[in-house]
C-alpha cells in the first residue's frame, strides 16, 4: 500500500475513533441533564446541589454500563460462558447495592435533603444494615432503580445494534449480489472471446482477406468487454457502438447467403445501461441463427431509447438439423441455448427488477426476441 494512501486510512480511522469518543461523551451529557431533571423533584435540592449529587451516579452507571456492553455480553453471553456471566451479574448488583447503601448512609450527613421519598427509600435500604444487602432483602427494589437508570444507555445500545446488524445484513446482501454479477459477467466475456478466435482461426485456415480486418474489430471489442464493462454502468451510447462494431465484424466473417438487418433509432443522450446485458441475445442470434445454418438465412435487430426506455427487437432465422447418434450422446443433460440468455436473465432479475419485460416468440423457421428496459 502507498504510504499516502495508508496515511489517509490512518487519519480516517483516528477521526472514527475521536468520532466515537466525542458521540459517547455527548451521550452522556445528556444522560447527566436527564438525571438532574428527574432527581431534582424528588431530592427536593439546589440545581447545583443535585448536579453534583448525579456526577456520581452518571460515574457509577456508565461504568456498569460498559462492563456489561462491552466485557459480559460480547465475552460471555456469545460465547455461551453462562455461569461466568452469572457471577458478573451478581457482582454488578452488590456493587451497585453498596455504592448505593453508602451514599444513603452518608450523604444526608452532609447535605440537607428535604425530598421525604428519598428518605422513606433510604430508610427501608438501611433498615437492616449491609447483613440486608447481603441477604437480597432489598433486592427488588434495588434492581429496579439500577434498571430504571441503566434503561436509556441500555435502549441506545440496543438500538445501535440493531442498526449495525441492518447495515451488516445490507452490505452482505449487496456484496453477494456484485459476486454473482461479476460471476455471471465473467462468464460472458470468455464465451464471446472463445467464440470469435474459433471463426479467425477457420478464416485463418483458409486464407482469408478478411482475417486482419476481423483480428482489429476483435481488438476493439474486447478492449470494451475487459475494461469499458468493468463499471456497473455505461453510456448507453457507447453500449450501441459497441453493438454496432459486433454486427460489422459478423458481417465481415459472413456471406451473401446471410441478410443481415440492423437499424438504431431514438436518443441515447443521458441514459445509462448495465453492460454486455443485452450482448447475449445479439450473439446467439447469430450464433443459432446464421453459423448452424447451410441455407439463406437471417438476422435482424433494431435498438432504440424513447423516453427512457431501451427497446431492442432480436430476431434470427432458425435452423434444426437432425442430429447424429454421436452429437445427441454429446450433448445429452446439456441445456439447449447454453448459458448466455439463461445469465442475461438472471442479470436483467438482479439489475432491473420490475422494470423490464422479456417476451421470446418462437416457431420452427424463427426466433424473436422483445425486451424494454426502464433506464434511470
């Protein structure tokens, strides 16, 4: 990694960490004014006077707080140590119960509480001494004041677990939904690139004036599959030249037997596509529509945008030769069609859901293809 690159993650991560810091300390703070506002009424003090009362308790509770969030959950509720945690938790009662017998033993001797619930509530904690705390006397009532005031810290942590646990599940959902396209890309570029150098080699083969001029389209066209479509959009405009420069190098490999009719129409201008998402409908029509025909045969495709919507109309000639006992045992559990439009469907599924239609017409001398995509 360069060292500018790794100095910016540093900095990033040390502004996160501050980041972090500074949101806890403001939790707290409020936290500290909410203690105050309910304390106040019932301890009957000053502002100030119950202000330093509650640093005590905002000290007390932030540190139960972190112990359990951060040592008793993670460490030994996930990981199932479950009378370690029992242990903890009674630890974090007595203590909580002592810190409170303490403060109610010495705090009236000190300050003047006129609040009478906050001597009726001392009075029942002290009534039997710490013989009392260690007895669990008292422990209902304790319990739930130390519950009452761990409830906001606790209702956060909550919910920003919950938040955490969406946006994981979001992210995960996202990044095996970019694999499977990238895997399902990756399966388009080498079945294109296999299936031109095996027409350069036959025209090789033969000779052909036609070879060089076929390896430089190649060249053009792949330079766009390995690079132009490694982005999750194109300018649809590039998308149709690179249609376009195919369906020369088609016409170039072909002859006069094959009708080879090609029209793009509307306005591309500002409109985005997902790339090579319509390539495979174009490549098996000539692939099933021109190469394993013998006799005149046809391609046509019109390309067009209106308003925003993508139209394409692919259509091809079809030819069904019996097949040989060798080929049907050749090609027995193999899927007619392959697997260019079963992926351009999964693609079309993941990238446009409800926002495009795929109707396919077939009959024994004819295959056509209707497609509309909504582009944003």
């Amino acid at each position: 990694m360069k060292p500018n690159v790794w100095r910016k993650l540093q900095n990033t991560r040390e502004y996160l960490k501050y980041l972090r810091i500074a949101l806890h300390v403001l939790f707290w703070l409020i936290i500290f004014f909410f203690f105050i506002y309910v304390k106040k009424p019932l301890m009957g003090l000053s502002l100030g006077m119950t202000a330093l009362v509650e640093v005590k308790d905002v000290i007390i509770i932030s540190s139960i707080f972190y112990f359990l969030s951060y040592y008793v959950v993670p460490k030994l509720l996930f990981k199932r140590k479950y009378l370690h945690m029992a242990l903890c938790l009674v630890l974090v009662y007595y203590f909580y119960a002592f810190v409170a017998f303490v403060e109610y033993s010495l705090l009236p001797r000190f300050v003047d509480i006129p609040g009478k619930g906050y001597h009726m509530y001392a009075q029942r904690l002290l009534n039997e001494g710490v013989v009392g705390i260690l007895r669990l006397k008292d422990a209902p009532e304790i319990l739930l004041d130390l519950s009452y005031l761990l409830s906001p810290a606790l209702i956060m942590k909550l919910a920003v677990t919950v938040l955490n646990l969406s946006t994981q599940a979001f992210k995960l959902e996202r990044d095996n939904l970019n694999l499977e396209l990238a895997f399902l890309k990756s399966q388009i570029n080498p079945h294109f690139l296999f299936n031109t150098l095996n027409n350069i080699y036959s025209l090789t083969l033969d000779k052909s004036d036609n070879a060089p001029a076929i390896v430089l389209k190649l060249a053009d066209l792949m330079r766009y599959t390995l690079y132009d479509s490694n982005a999750p959009s194109v300018p649809l405009e590039k998308e149709l030249l690179f249609f376009a420069n195919y369906v020369e190098l088609e016409k170039i490999r072909h002859t006069k037997r094959v009708t080879i009719d090609v029209e793009f129409y509307g306005n591309s201008d500002g409109l985005s596509i997902a790339p090579l998402i319509i390539f495979p409908f174009i490549e098996n029509a000539f692939k099933h529509g021109i190469n394993k025909s013998i006799k005149r045969s046809w391609v046509s495709i019109r390309l067009g945008a209106e308003n925003g919507v993508l139209k394409a109309e692919v259509g091809n000639s079809r030819f069904s030769p019996t097949p040989t006992e060798r080929e049907k045992e050749k090609n027995k559990g193999k899927k007619v069609g392959g697997i260019g439009i079963a992926n351009a469907r999964k693609r079309l599924d993941l990238l446009y859901p409800h926002a495009y239609t795929l109707n396919v017409v077939e009959d024994v001398s004819s295959f056509l293809i209707n497609l509309t995509i909504t582009l944003k």
